[in-house]
C-alpha cells in the first residue's frame, strides 16, 4: 500500500498543554513521526512525499476565516506584549452568536476549542502537509489504489470547519472525504480513535453524502464531553447520517469488534462508494490516554475486519501517542487490513 507523508509535518512541536487545570507536556510530540513512518514500512507500505495541493482541498471544509486566522494568529501573537511563545486561548464564547472579535486573544478564544492545541510559528505549514498528505491519498485512491494510507500528524479530526482543538487544526479526514467526493457520489467515514470525532462530525453534520460513524470512549467523562453520545444523528437534511457507538471505558477487543459490526451494518446501509478510516490508534490498553483496552493482535483484527466492507478506502491517521507499541500496533492494523498483498 502506499503511504504519504512530508518531512514538514515533524516541524509543529506543541510543548505543553492543561489536563485537569494542570499543565502536562503536550503528548503530540513530533517522535509519534518516526515510530508510525517505521510500522508503516514494516507493514510493507511505500512512503511516497504528497505534492503541494494549495488551499482548494483545505477550504473545502473550512471556513476562510479560520484559514487566514491559523495562517496569521502566530505573528499576530508575537505582537502582544508579555504574550506566551505558543498561542494558547483563555477566554471562549459561551455560545457562537455573539460578534467576531478583532484582536488576536479574542479570535484564539473564538478558533481554539482548548489549550491542547498550541500554535507556534511551524504549525500553519506543518497542518497543510499533513492535510495534503490526505489529499494525495485520496488521489491515490481515485486514481485506482484499492487503499492508501496517510501519516497524518498534526491530526485532525477534533478539528470543526472553524475550531482547532484537542491536537488537531486540519481535518484530514473530513479533506479526503471531500476529495473522493469528486468521484464518489456517497462516502462513509468510519472513526475509531479512542476520542469521538466530534470536528468530523460537526462538519457534515447536515449533510446527507457523508455518513460519519464514530467508536470512541463514552464521552460521559472523558474528551470531547460535549459530542460523540448516541442521540446525535445529524440535522436538517443529514438527520440519520451521523452515527455514534460509545463504548464503555477500558472496552477491549471483543466490545470493539462487536460495535464494529453495528457500524459495518449502518455504512453497508448507506452503500458508499468509498470509505475514509480514521485511524486512531490511542483505543490501544497501554495508550497514555488509558480509555479503552484494544490490544495489538485486536488491531489486527479490526484492520481485518474492515477490509471485509470491500471499499476502496483512504487510511488517516488521527491519534495514538507514545508507548512501546504504537509502530507494532500501525503494523497490525496495516498488515491486517492488507498491507502486504495490496
Ligand atoms: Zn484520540
């Protein structure tokens, strides 16, 4: 399979972010590259560099607003006196309503949904290759590839249409989706990082050509807390395209595998032409962020499982932070999915 990447990607290097109100170093670390390059290559991938696509595929799903405050805000930032080396928010809107601010603090509350989202002076460039690294995939793919995977990183699926968040500023899997859309009159998204993709969700969340399905920890008490529960469905004219199957905290292999047959039943109802997998791999038992219990043979299995839909499919990377496993466990999916023969 082949997979795509560009060295720009390594460049954003978040120092630190709040976790219960106290400041931790921030997990997105740039070395998550080197380990996802080396289970990607162990899988039998091929790393191709994507070529510079330009803004089109990005604003796609985006707003221009939010584009040229992720492209400025660092500069701008610079020029406040006493203001942090990152860009980091402190005050947000209670509701989406009121005026768009002018000053730099003001829009960092209204763009950035947390603090776990820094911005310095790398981040602009290294999101647009990540994304671009989703949309050769996706060319890929139409091009006739039955699979391709993209190294995402910074990923991008806690990422809304003019929000950052939760490590992610480009949302790269909703990019690829909107690319294969060219071809593809119905595209499923099928999310399993342990944390809803609520940004995924949000951006087609009216809409009826893009079936959003997500398995994640139930967000009762755990990230995104204000999406990825069961009653949301979609609205106006995608009411019923949006599916999500919380799962109980430290679920392991066998209650995934079990939710991921629910999901494979909706995306089979919705026939899609094409299907975009956003590949977290933080749902692993020995993951920093602890939710759920998937083991790395289980991995494996849902890599398997989900080749079985017989989609041509678009792999992206989203989460999965440092531990001894992660390459292992980019390899099993890979490798179960078809790394080797396809
Ligand atoms: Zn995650």
């Amino acid at each position: 399979m082949k997979a795509f990447y560009a060295e720009e990607q390594k460049r954003h290097d978040p120092k630190a972010f709040l976790s219960s109100g106290a400041a931790q170093p921030n997990p997105e670390k740039p070395e998550r590259v080197e380990i996802l390059l080396a289970g990607a290559l162990s899988a039998g991938c091929t790393i191709e560099r994507p070529g510079n696509h330009g803004l089109g595929p990005v604003s796609a799903v985006h707003t221009p607003e939010y584009l040229d405050f992720l492209e400025h805000i660092y500069t701008r930032w610079q020029r406040i006196e006493g203001a942090s080396a990152e860009v980091i928010p402190n005050i947000h809107p209670i509701a989406r309503n009121g005026s768009y601010p002018a000053s730099a603090v003001g829009q960092a509350g209204y763009h950035m949904a947390d603090t776990a989202c820094p911005i310095s002076g790398e981040t602009w460039q290294s999101a647009l290759w990540s994304a671009w690294s989703a949309v050769e995939a996706a060319e890929a793919v139409i091009s006739g590839a039955p699979a391709a995977y993209a190294l995402c990183r910074p990923p991008g699926h806690h990422a809304f249409a003019d929000v950052a968040g939760g490590f992610c500023f480009i949302n790269n899997s909703a990019v690829a989706a909107q690319v294969l859309r060219r071809t593809a009159s119905r595209v499923a998204i099928l999310d399993v990082d342990l944390h809803h993709g609520n940004g995924t969700q949000g951006i087609f969340y009216a809409r009826p050509d893009v079936l959003t399905v997500s398995l994640h920890a139930d967000p009762v008490r755990f990230y995104p807390f204000f999406w990825g529960h069961a009653d949301e469905r979609g609205e106006g004219p995608g009411l019923g395209y949006n599916f999500n199957l919380p799962l109980p905290r430290k679920s392991a292999d066998a209650a995934f595998l079990e939710a991921l047959e629910v999901a494979f039943q909706r995306i089979r109802a919705f026939s899609p032409d094409a299907l975009v997998v956003a590949l977290g791999l933080d749902a692993f038992e020995g993951d920093p962020f602890g939710g759920l219990s998937v083991t790395t043979p289980g991995f494996s299995r849902i890599g398997e499982a989900i080749a079985k839909l017989g989609l041509p499919a678009v792999i992206v990377q989203e989460g999965g932070y440092l531990c001894d496993e992660l390459g292992d466990n980019l390899t099993a999916f890979l490798t179960g999915f078809g790394g080797k023969t396809r």
